[in-house]
C-alpha cells in the first residue's frame, strides 16, 4: 500500500509552463505504464501551450475554476466535474480563462 496526502507534497512546475504548479502522486515506475497522476494548479491567465505525446493518452478531469482545452482545433470548456481524454498524437493546450484558479487533476498511461 501506498498513502499519499496532497497537501503534503512538494511543488514543482508543469513542463509545459513551469509557472504552471503541480504535485505529483504517483510518477512514471510505480505503476505499470503509468507516466504520471498529478494535480495542477493554473493561475488565471496561465497557459500550457500546445504539444502532444505520441505515445500517452492523458485524461483529465476538473476540480474547481473554468478555462478551455483546445484538441486538434476543437475546443472545449473546462469547469468544475468535467473530465476529458487526450489520445496520443492529439495536440492540446489548457487555459485558465476564468479569475480564480483552475484546478486539475490528471494522469497519463504510456500507450
């Protein structure tokens, strides 16, 4: 068994924004195909600019704010109780559009 207290985690910058914070669950190991489950905290106005993973999908799912994804040129709302899944190769990007934070919690499953 492995107990993880979020509140009690260390800090550190998303790679797409290192402005962008996070704490980080479980990392890539410690479960099999697992990248990562994570929880980041978007400031208002904060972006995690477009990229994709070839061999990932990522889903994720809001907890509390509003912003927007936008996938391949589709975009879609964020606000509290919606969850969305990346699949590999799709191009993303995440936006806080809202005045208060936008908070995410999300994982990745190395295809």
């Amino acid at each position: 068994m492995k107990a993880i207290t979020l509140d009690q985690l260390p800090q550190e910058g998303v790679s797409h924004n290192p402005q962008i914070r996070k704490r980080v669950m479980l990392r890539r190991g410690e479960l099999p195909h697992l990248a990562n489950f994570s929880q980041a905290r978007f400031a208002p106005g904060d972006v995690a600019n477009a990229h994709a993973h070839n061999n990932m999908w990522e889903v994720f799912f809001v907890e509390s704010g509003q912003g927007v994804i936008r996938v391949d040129g589709r975009e879609q709302p964020l606000t509290a109780g919606v969850c969305v899944l990346i699949e590999p190769g799709e191009r993303h990007e995440v936006a806080n559009t809202g005045t208060v934070d936008l908070v995410i919690t999300y994982f990745g499953i190395n295809a």
